[in-house]
C-alpha cells in the first residue's frame, strides 16, 4: 500500500507541476538560508480547510509566502516578491476548467525521497485571498503572502 499524500505535500506538487519557473528546490514548508534560485523562494503551510465528511476529498487552505531577496542589497525586492505571488494566482485561474484537473506523481516532481506516496489528483485550486505585503523584517527579504483552497484526493492505489 502506497503512503498517503498530506495537504502541503501536494500543495508543494501542485506548485511545481502547474506554476512555470517553480521547482522543488524553490518551493518548501521551511525557509532556507539564501542563496535561491533567481533569489526568490515559496514557502507553504496549511491553515485551515475541511475535509468532505462522505468522501476522501480534501479541501485545505494554504498560506503560500513569495520571498524575494537581493544579495548584498538593504532595499528589500517587492516587485519580484509581487510578481511571484500574482504568478501564482494567475496560474490558479489558467487552470480552471474541470479538464484542467492536475494528476500529480509526487516522486516526480518533488525527488525520490517521495517515491512511497501515491498520487494525487488535484480538481481545483482556488485564490482565497488578496496578494498581500508582509512588512520586512531585518533579513531584508521581500515577503507577499496569499491563500489559496485546494480540492483534491488521493490516487486509489492508497486505498487498497
């Protein structure tokens, strides 16, 4: 039996299969010590959502925090922490239509260290909140956060 996918397991997926320039080295629960890829990084955590009581059909909320930096720079990058997360939001309503629904083999996409979860099948990912600035901290990181509600369920292989 296959190890049932979590919520920011395949948000994380989700990211990187459907959003152009994310990778799995860009997209994490944990913030790591910069340098980052194009000096820009996604870090995700579920925060709300409910579980449909006569399906195995999830719906979390993921707060997704769009970091920029600028190496050596006091002047915090908001446009590139901004244009991230609009990014984002964008590609949440690019793949709208039910036809549009992502299977996701999280191996695939996030390393082999996942290849004992089964897949996912993402319906619907739905922006439940404005882009927002977060202030700056002394790090200097550029912060933009949003939430977004996932709807998906795990592939049948972790139910047998």
């Amino acid at each position: 039996m296959a190890l049932i996918p979590h919520n920011e397991l395949v948000a994380r997926a989700w990211l990187v299969a459907a959003v152009t320039g994310l990778t799995a080295a860009k997209v994490a629960t944990t913030l790591p010590d910069p340098p980052w890829t194009d000096n820009e990084f996604v870090q995700i955590m579920q925060v709300g959502g409910s579980p449909n009581a006569e399906l195995p059909i999830f719906e979390p909320v993921i707060s997704v925090n769009c970091f920029a930096l600028v190496a050596g720079s006091a002047k915090p990058p908001w446009g590139q922490a901004n244009q991230l997360a609009e990014k984002i939001r964008a590609t949440c309503y690019n793949r709208r239509p039910a036809a549009a629904a992502t299977t996701l083999n999280l191996a695939t996409l996030l390393g082999a260290a996942f290849a004992g979860y089964g897949g996912a099948l993402v319906r619907t990912v739905t922006p439940v909140s404005e882009p927002s600035r977060i202030p700056s901290d002394p790090s200097q990181y550029a912060v933009y956060n949003l939430d977004l509600q996932f709807n998906w369920s795990a592939s049948s292989e972790v139910y047998t």
